[in-house]
C-alpha cells in the first residue's frame, strides 16, 4: 500500500507551511519526497521548476545543493569540526565557496557570533540545532526542509529554533517543518494536517488550539 496517496500541494515562495498528524502518516515521507531525497514510484515533484523524477541523480544533487536546505532532527553535526568548519564543510561539499563574512553572518543570525569554534559537544542542544539551521542558511536556499528540528529540544529551546526558522521564511524564502509542537506548528502560514498519507485538514493562520482539535478529530476519524 502506498504510504502517501492524493496529495496535492504548492508551496508558495516564502510561506511557512507546517506539517502534523499521527505519527506514521507520511510526514516524514512527504518531506523527502518532497526535497528529492526519496525517490517516488509514483506522482509528480516540481521544484525550481523542474520534474524530479526525470532527473538523473547528478542533476538531482545539484538541484538540491542550489536550491534545498534540510535540517535534521539529530542536528548531524561532524563532531570533530567546530561550528564554522561545519559550515564551511556543508558548503565546500555543496561546491558553494561561503567566504568567512557569510559564517559570521550566518551565526550571528543564529545568535551564535560567538561560538564559532566550539565543537558540537561542547554546545548544548538548542546551540547545535541553531548552527544546523546556520549551516543551511549560508547556502541562502530557496526552500528549508525540517523534520522534527525541536524534537531532541525542550520546549523552551525549541521554541527559539522554530522562531528562527518563521524568521528564515519570507522573501522568496520557503520554509516546510514536520513537528509535533502545537505551538511551533501554529507559527506557520498554512499547517496541513496528514493522516494515513493524506491531507485530512489544511488551516490558515491556525492557533494552537486549533491545531490540536485538527490533529485530534484526524485521530478520531482514523
Ligand atoms: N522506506 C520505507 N519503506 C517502506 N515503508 C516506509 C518507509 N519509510 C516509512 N515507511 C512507512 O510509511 C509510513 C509513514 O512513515 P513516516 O516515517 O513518513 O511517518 P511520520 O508521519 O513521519 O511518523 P513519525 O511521526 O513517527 O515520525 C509508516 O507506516 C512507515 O512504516
Ligand atoms: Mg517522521
């Protein structure tokens, strides 16, 4: 059976769109399918204009390096390199040469300026969760995918990393975040709410109650 079934869905520049529902409805799996980093044996994926499926996987990853960030759950720091080789790394890798002032910058975004040379272990987890989001936004990417980037977070930590992500959407900016955080979820333009691999409810400018009855009457409907 096929884990996402009938979604339809256009992620307009520099909205903020966000996704909840059950867990095992396909969240992570749209957001994969959707960044190219899972391929689809059905359906069809544009971005930047163009057809993911008809890509060979070279011209995928360049898409990709050009115009995708994606931030994890597990932040997927290399621990033996401190916050800007991290970021300089990401971008050497991405064959988009970050000069030091675009590191700075990107910290300094993240409230960070000033712990440049620590080493993962040597942040707390908010910290490193923030020089994982500097780390996309130095690639300036014109859509941000994030999967869970509060769930390893308390809440009040997560709360300052969903903040810079609402802040990292707009100007042409696209920002998609899979959370189960009511509030982070309501932060967003549009929250789309999946069950068994459809979209069961779409809310505009939702709050987080009304993100939760969403979510619940999904559960119940289920
Ligand atoms: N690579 C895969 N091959 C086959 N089935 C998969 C694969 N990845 C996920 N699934 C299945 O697809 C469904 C949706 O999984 P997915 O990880 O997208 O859910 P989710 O909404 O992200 O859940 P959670 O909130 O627990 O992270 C589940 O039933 C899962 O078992
Ligand atoms: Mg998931």
């Amino acid at each position: 059976m096929p884990v996402l079934r009938g979604i339809s869905l256009d992620i307009r520049a520099g909205e903020m769109v966000s996704i909840v529902g059950p867990s095992g409805s396909g969240k992570s799996t749209l957001l994969y399918c959707l960044s190219g980093l899972e391929p689809y044996d059905s359906g069809s994926v544009q971005l930047a204009g163009r057809e993911l499926r008809t890509l060979s996987r070279g011209s995928l990853a360049a898409l990709r390096r050009k115009h995708v960030g994606f931030v994890f759950q597990s932040f997927n720091l290399v621990p033996s390199l401190s916050a800007r080789e991290n970021i300089a790394l990401s971008a050497r890798l991405a064959r988009r040469p970050v000069h030091a002032a675009d590191i700075d910058r990107a910290l300094t975004d993240v409230g960070l300026a000033d712990r440049g040379r620590h080493r993962p272990g040597q942040l707390s987890g908010g910290q490193q969760q923030r020089v994982a989001i500097a780390r996309v936004l130095a690639m300036r990417p014109d859509i941000v995918f994030a999967d869970e980037p509060t769930g390893s977070l308390d809440t009040a930590t997560g709360a300052d990393v969903l903040r810079l992500l609402r802040a990292a959407a707009g100007g042409g900016r696209s920002v998609i975040v899979v959370t189960h955080d009511l509030e982070a979820a309501a932060l967003a333009d549009r929250v789309l709410v999946l069950r068994d691999g459809l979209i069961h409810n779409e809310l505009h400018q939702a709050t987080p109650e009304q993100v939760l009855e969403a979510i619940t009457h999904a559960k119940a409907d289920a």
